[in-house]
C-alpha cells in the first residue's frame, strides 16, 4: 500500500519536473539569448562568453529607444489601474455580494462581458474617441482603459470572497453600534485581505501584460514595456539579444509582487475557512 | 412594567417574479421587564424574521415594536440598544476574545462609550459572569462551541442592552454541552435580568428555560402561555403536536352519547367534557398519560418496544385504528411483539380538537 503510495508520488513528482521544465525553458531560452554577445546570437551551440551589454543598452537607453521610460509607463499604469479598479470595485462587490437589487444581475453580467469581448472589436471607436477627449497617449486614458481588464475581474472575486463571509459578522457590529460604512472597514474587508492580495497581483500582471491597448492607445509618452520592447524589433536588423533582455526586465516586477504578496496568496487560494 | 411590546407586527417578502410571501402575520406581545419568552416554532415560522425585525437588521412591512414604552420602527440597528447572539455566534476571527467583547465599547459615537481603563473593567466584569476569564487571550478558532456560544452571548451582554436576543443559542452544542450551557443561560439571565427573546425550534430548550412560551407557525403565535400551560392545555393540535416529546397520540373519531370517542368498532376513549353526538373530533393523548393496565381498559397489541432503560417506549396497534399508539413506559416493563395488553388514558389528561379546525374544545 505505502510502496504504491511511494510510487505515485515519484511519478507525480516526475510529472512536476518535466512541466517545470517545459514551462521554464522560454525563459531560460531567452536569459541565454541575451547573454550572448551580438556576433553570435544565432550560433546553435551553448558555449560563449556571456556578457551583460545588451542590458546595458536596454537600461541605458542606447539605442534610441526610451526603454526605462516604458518601463516606469507600465509600473505607473498597471500600479494606477489596480488601485483605481480596488477603490471602484471592493464596495461594488461587497454591495452586489451583500445586496440584491434592481438589476444588480444584469449590471455584474455587463462588467463580466467586457472580459470575454475581444478588445479588437472596441479598439477602434475607442482609438477615436481618445483623440478626441485628448486622452490618447497620456497616463488617465491608460488607467482608464484598464478598467476593462482590472475592474471585472477584481469585482467578481472579490464578489465571492465577501458572499463567503457570513452577513452576521457585520451585523454583530451594527448591533454593537458601528455605522454599515464602519462594518465595512473594520470588518468586512479586514477579513478579505488575502483575497485582496490574490485578486491585485491578479489584475496587476493582466494589466502589466496587456498589448493592445497601449499598442493602439498610446505613442511616445504612455507607451508600456510590451510594446516598447518590440521597438528592439524593428529598424535595419531586429537585435534579439536586445529583445530578450528587455523582455526579462519587464518580467521582474510582477515576480517580485507574487514573491513579496506569496505568504498571502496562499492564504487566499485556501480562504472560506472564516466561516466558525 | 413592559420592556417589550409587539404591536400587529407583519413581514411580507416581495420579489419580483414570485408571489409575496408573509413571513409574520401580525403579533402581538408584551414582555415584562427581566421576562424570558421563547418564541418556538419549526424552521420558517417567522420566529427568526421576527427576532431580526426587533434587532432591527429586518425592515418592517407592518405594526410596531416598542422598547421601553417608544417605538423603534425605522431606527437602525445602532441605535436601538438590542443585544443579539448569533446561532453561528458571529465572532470576529482575527481578535481575540477579550478583544471581541470590547469591540463594541469601542464603537464610535456609542452612548456608552468609555475610557480605556472602564472597557477593560467592564471586560473583565463580564468575563467574570459568564465565566471566560482564562479564555480572554485565545482567538474564536480555538474554542469550543460551548465557549463560542458563552463569547457570543457576553459580547450581546456587555452593551447592558434594553432587550437580549438568543437565536438558536444550544443549537450547534453536543448533548453534553447543551446541558451545562443551558444551565449557565438561565443562571445568567436570572443573575443579571434582562428582558430576553429566545427564538428555538427546540422544545426542550424553550420548556427548560423560558418564562412564557409562544408557539409559532406560519407567521401566527399559536399560543401563549407559561411552559406548563403550552404542556397541559394545548390550544390547537399543533401545539399539542409540536410540544411533547415523544410526540402527543393524535387520533381522529366521532364523539358517542355516552362522553366516549369511537376511534373504530370496538375502540373509544373516553372523554373530559361533554360534546355533542356525531361531532367528529381528534383526541390527544400524551405517550405519558397513558398506562398498560392488567384487566380493564382498552384491548392493544404490542407492535414494538424500545426499552430506554429508565423509561421504554411502546408502539401499540389498536384493532381498526390505523394509527399506532405510543405509550411511554416504565423500565420494569418487558413486552413482547404481538403481546395482548390493555390500555386506559385518563380522561382528564385527554386531550379534544375540532376535527375540521384543530382547536381545543377546552
């Protein structure tokens, strides 16, 4: 029974190992892309001499293109558009988890579709209207936009988080005198943390990864890494060591937010256990 | 003097699409100051609604609730000095107990707000009572239910509400914990005398621990009355149904001339006062009042008996009765399946419905 048990685990351990290894080997592939020196980027064989030069021109922006600048654009876009869609979204989905209310339905499956409507079909009234409110290529009409992607999906987890959480720990607290704002603050959302974590490193990397938007939606002054980086592409040659390197760059603030938010997360994925 | 007074309090639930539903038809109540009521009814009777109206986490669709002589219909929850005990107690899970208990004293605005030294004193004063002084620093997660259920009800207390409310307060304790909870419940509501609602669907509970009694069904109080006389005088056959345990004998016949009820051909009981020949009526026996006697009374075969050692109860089947007869034993008795025996119900203890409205003839 035990040495079948054991053999399970190894098996499932081997399993782990081997989508591990196929999961990582993009990256892997391109952390020694950008290690090589130019004159051999295309070379099949694994020996040469690493060097760091095309991270000093990424970051140095040599090239011509502001990469630091993309950079500091996306942490200001994604960082804003998560804030803004918490500000909106935890009262609207403690209010749609708490209360039913005239089209309460309809409203939470409007703000559902725009997760699974293409953002292709909205990019071009969109492109047009964002000229005409001067909101192309600045910081607001990126934070803006976002909201299509932060706001539903921080609303609808954030939604079951709050339905977990049993109605009569706030009322306890509207008995023991606390205002329904108070009960919100000081009790409901307290015990949601780790689901607020979750749900912002969530809507962080979305928003962090997003393409299109800023693609269509900005030019030279908002424009994000995932766009800036494909800068690197063009010109006479693509330089693809350049590529890699700014790509692992733009990799790092979302892994230091999961590294950082890790001991909540868990907490979050394994949350419903409030209930006494 | 009058703490509590319900006045033809309703509730409608309305949803779009469904038809409305009347959750509590019009009580009314009055509960004298230090009085414990029990509001017993099974699940969906309006009991719950009726206690969430008073706390004032329900709205009101109709009638008045007066605490202390001034209606408090329309003022929110805060405001209105009820204490509530939660059925799933509703104890905060990142503070700890002592925590918990002084969490409303911190509320802002709270009329009894006090300094720090006076939350902690009045802290400890009712950890004292209700006996949690060395579980103040443990977190909800480690307790038992019946450390739960004292935590709840202290954090209700230490406010010094005008009106305590209990929701299902033994609901969730095992057998043994119920007892001594129970115990402590009625020492404390004695000890410190608040006028208090305990809603159960528990007999037991509203029996041992409540002053009066309501029966409630359907959004109706059935009944009224002291546990003795909910026990002795049921006024409907619900009533007597719903309290009793094991349940009351319901019998349908038609009554005699001769002060007799004629279940079958060969079977009547006979009846405490007079009604009219013909009349068709349901008898209430209780498994209690009735007794297996040696030579007279009323021809029964034993279909089944489960002795329970102080006590035993018998399922008898009586010739043309479909209904079985349960009588509560003694534990000297030995029955065998089949065995003949005869049955005599004291008339004075028999109980007599309306057939058609299920009220007390009494």
């Amino acid at each position: 029974m035990t040495g079948r048990k054991r053999l399970w685990g190894w098996l499932a351990d081997a399993a782990l190992i081997l989508y591990f290894v196929f999961a990582l080997f993009p990256i892997a592939w391109m952390a020694i892309l950008s290690l090589k020196p130019a004159d051999q980027l295309f070379s099949t064989y694994f020996s040469f001499t690493p060097t760091l030069d095309a991270y000093r021109t990424v970051l140095g922006d040599s090239e011509g293109i502001p990469f630091v600048r993309f950079f500091v654009n996306s942490l200001v876009v994604s960082v804003g558009a998560v804030a803004l869609s918490l500000v909106v979204g935890l009262p609207a989905a403690y209010a749609s988890a708490r209360w039913r209310f005239k089209g309460s339905e309809n409203l939470m499956f409007t703000l559902l579709s725009f997760r699974f409507a293409p953002e292709l079909t909205v990019i071009i009234p969109l492109f047009v209207l964002y000229q005409k409110l001067g909101l192309f290529d600045t910081y607001v009409g990126m934070v803006w936009v976002l909201q299509l992607i932060t706001l539903p999906l921080i609303v609808w987890i954030m939604r079951s988080y709050f339905a977990d959480l049993t109605p009569e720990l706030e009322q306890a607290a509207l008995l023991d005198g606390y205002t329904r704002k108070q009960a919100f603050f000081r009790v409901a959302l307290p015990l949601v943390k780790p689901g607020i974590a979750a749900v912002s490193l969530l809507a962080f990397i979305f928003a962090w990864n997003n393409f299109v938007f800023p693609l269509i939606l900005t030019s030279s002054q908002a424009q994000t890494v995932t766009v800036g980086a494909l800068s690197f592409l063009g010109g006479d040659r693509p330089k693809y060591n350049l590529t890699a390197a700014a790509a692992l760059v733009s990799v790092v603030p979302p892994l230091l937010l999961a590294l950082t938010i890790q001991r909540y997360l868990v907490r979050g994925l394994s949350f419903g256990a409030v209930k006494s | 003097m009058t703490a509590l007074e319900l006045r033809q309090l309703r509730k409608t639930y309305r949803s779009r699409g469904r038809p409305a539903v009347d959750a509590v038809r019009g009580i009314d109540l009055e509960l004298r100051s230090g009085e414990l009521l029990g509001l017993l009814g099974p699940s969906g009777c309006g009991k719950s609604t009726t206690l969430r109206m008073i706390a004032g986490l329900e709205t009101v669709t109709g009638g008045d609730i007066l605490v202390g002589g001034a209606s408090v219909v329309g003022r929110p929850a805060q405001d209105r000095n009820i204490g509530v005990a939660f059925e799933n107690y509703a104890l905060y899970p990142p503070l700890s107990v002592a925590e918990n208990l002084s969490f409303g004293l911190r509320a802002r605005g709270r009329r009894t707000r006090g300094s720090r030294d006076d939350i902690a004193r009045r802290v400890a004063e009712i950890a004292e009572r209700v006996d949690l002084a060395d579980i103040l620093q443990a977190r909800p997660a480690g307790l038992s239910s019946g450390q739960k259920q004292r935590v709840a009800l202290a954090r209700a207390l230490i406010r010094e509400p005008d009106v305590l409310l209990l929701d299902e307060p033994l609901s969730h304790l095992d057998a043994a914990q119920r007892d001594t909870t129970r115990r402590e419940l009625k020492r404390i509501q004695r000890d410190l005398g608040h006028t208090t609602i305990l809603v159960t669907h528990d007999q037991e509970e509203a029996l041992s621990l409540a002053d009066r009694i309501a029966v409630m069904k359907d959004g109706v109080i059935q009944q009224l009355g002291t546990p003795y006389e909910i026990y002795d005088s049921p006024a409907n056959v619900f009533v007597a149904d719903f309290v009793g345990e094991p349940a009351v004998n319901l019998l349908p016949g038609t009554a005699t001339g001769d002060g007799h009820v004629r279940l079958s051909g060969t079977v009547a009981f006979a009846l405490p006062l007079k009604v009219a020949e013909g009349r068709e009526v349901v008898i209430g026996i209780r498994p209690e009042d009735l007794e297996l006697s040696g030579e007279s009374g009323v021809p029964a075969r034993v279909t089944a008996h489960e002795p329970l050692l102080e006590s035993g109860i018998a399922t008898l089947s009586l010739e043309g009765v479909a209904r079985p007869l349960v009588v509560l034993t003694g534990p000297e008795a030995r029955l065998a399946r089949d065995e003949r025996v005869r049955v005599t119900a004291d008339p004075a203890l028999t109980h007599v419905f309306d057939a058609e409205t299920g009220d007390s003839l009494r």
